[in-house]
C-alpha cells in the first residue's frame, strides 16, 4: 500500500516540472546518480561492505521476526515493535541497497523523474515510521520500567496495534507530503544528482530559486523537523521518567535489570537519530553532499544491520528462544 500510495502520488502531480522558460529549467526526464563515482578506489570496499550488511539485515531482521512470531514467550508489547522496527529496516534497506550496488560495480544507475520520486517517496516513508516507531518503543519501555503493576494494563494489544499503525501511517504522510511539496517545484539542469540514492537534501539543491520557491522550502523543513524532533522530544521525556525510577530503585539487580531492558533500545536511537538529524535538519545551502553520503550510508545500511545485534547480543529471551527453535529444528532432523 506505501509504494501504490507513492505511485498515485507521483500520477495526480505529474512530472517534477514543465518549465516554462526553456533554458532556465531541466527538461531532462531523467536522473544521473553519480554515487561514489569521486572515490573510485573506494567502490570495491564500500561494494563488500554493503553486500554484507545488506546479508546480514535481511538475516537478522528476518530471523527476529520469526522468533517473536513462534516463540510465546516473546508474545509482549516489546517484541511487537521490535518485529515492526526489523520489517521497516528490512525495507528501508533494500529501497536503497540494489541501485546502490549496481552503481559500485561501476554501472551508471539513471532514474527517470517518476522513478526518483518513487524511490524518494519509499524511503521517506520507511525512514519516517522508523522515527516514530523508535519513539513510540521508548513509551513502551518507559512504561515497563515506571510503571510495571500496570504495565499489562497499559501496553494492552488493542493500543499496541494502534500505536504501530500510527507509526506506519505517520511515515507515509510525512513522505506523501514531502514528495508532493517536491514534485511541485521546478529542478534546474544538470539533472546529476551527487548521491547514491534519491534523498531530498540533494535533490533540493537542484531545485530552482524564485516563484515563491523559498515557502515551499519552509514547509518542507518544517515538516521534516516535526517528524524528527517531536518523537525525539517523546523519547526524551521517556528516558527522563526511565531514568528517576532507575535512581529511585533500592537494589543493584533493579537497576541492572532495568537499564538492560532499556539500553538496547537506547543505542539504536542514538545511531539512527544522530545520522538523520544532521542530514535532514541542514539547511539545503549548508548541506556537504561529499559528507552527507557516507552519513546516509551509515544511517540507510550500517545501522539496520547493527539493529538485530544491539537487540539480541544480551538479550537472554531471545538468545534462549533462539537455542529452543534451533534444538526443535535439530530433534525434528534426528526423527527424521
């Protein structure tokens, strides 16, 4: 449904731009990515590189989610979200990762208009309900951790599966807003995007100036701090609860425990919010395309990657449902 929502989008706003004034604006129905094409000795090692990780986020991501969904001792609120935040990082992912490759391996990778802004609209969207779902995660715990008589009271399923639908339904507003805001504007030749993917800070530096351009400009922004800033507010305040019951614990095994169900959760935030932040919170004039690709490669590839391993290394529920599916897979084979 984001990708038909995408692709309606795309249909009722038509190309990105009918100039006017010949001359002045691209007439070019096509997109060039120049990717890492400036660091040609680098492309065979950032190909290795994100072929592994993109292994390693399809694995990881794929197998939690099997965990959550066959183990019913995974059954709780926190699993929930956890299986959404491995279905967003799957698909963020491999939005990304297949032109990205084909570009390392020294293809020129051309998108026309549409399919920029397809690729645009998908990643904005997966990108979005990440942020939101990352906060609505840290209300999850803060709630566990703050509250914990009450907790089966307050995370019940019918708020849990609502929470979720609003993280994925406020992901595809804000790209189906962005988007929009972007089609409507004119981009000046050269159609050369100096990126590996269609992101929106690099294609608002070929957008042309004037024509009340400089509102548009300020929606968009405005639009991108509420999706960053709000759930980041969100999970401060979280955090803040989270970290007066800890100080107000009397034992150590409390506090440990209680900082172990929180700091998974809390690291993932900080290497997603930190990369996304500086890349979409810039100003278009100030933003360093060279730098932003390698911190959109950590935050669109590395970081997904990293996710199942900061969720599962000292997780003691998951790594025990991991050894009882493998030892039921192993007595099913030995009956066999």
């Amino acid at each position: 449904s984001m990708t038909l929502g995408c692709f309606t989008l795309l249909r009722t706003h038509g190309p990105v731009c009918r100039p006017s004034k010949p001359g002045n604006h691209s007439t070019e129905e096509r997109f060039l990515l120049l990717g890492f094409s400036d660091w040609p000795s680098l492309q065979p090692v950032l190909f290795v590189l994100v072929l592994l990780c993109y292994l390693l986020t399809l694995t990881g991501n794929s197998a939690l989610v099997l965990l959550a969904v066959r183990e019913p001792r995974l059954h709780t609120p926190m699993y929930y979200f956890l299986c959404h935040l491995a279905l967003v990082d799957a698909g963020f992912t491999t939005s990304v990762v297949p032109p990205l490759l084909a570009n390392l391996r020294g293809r020129e990778w051309r998108l026309e208009r549409g399919g920029c802004l397809a690729q645009l609209c998908a990643s904005l969207a997966l990108g979005s309900a990440e942020c939101v779902l990352l906060a609505v995660m840290a209300l999850d715990r803060a709630a566990a951790v703050c509250r914990p008589l009450r907790y089966a009271g307050l995370a019940s399923p019918r708020l849990c599966h609502a929470l979720a639908g609003a993280a994925w339904l406020g992901g595809l507003t804000n790209s189906a807003a962005q988007t929009a805001l972007l089609a409507a504007r004119p981009l000046c030749a050269p159609g050369r995007v100096d990126h590996f993917i269609c992101e929106l800070p690099a294609l608002l530096q070929l957008a042309c100036d004037g024509g009340g351009q400089d509102s548009t400009e300020r929606q968009m922004f405005a639009a991108r701090v509420f999706i960053l800033l709000v759930p980041s507010a969100v999970i401060l305040a979280s955090y803040g609860g989270v970290a007066r019951a800890i100080w107000a614990m009397r034992t150590r095994g409390s506090r440990r425990k209680a900082m172990s169900t929180c700091g998974s959760h809390l690291t993932a935030v900080c290497l997603f919010y930190g990369s996304a932040i500086y890349t979409y919170l810039q100003p278009t004039h100030s933003y360093n395309q060279r730098r932003g690709k390698f911190i959109s490669l950590f935050y669109t590839v590395v970081t997904p990657a990293l996710n199942p391993l900061i969720y599962t290394l000292r997780n003691k529920e998951v790594k025990g449902a991991a050894r009882r599916l493998l030892g039921g897979v192993g007595r099913g084979q030995d009956a066999q």
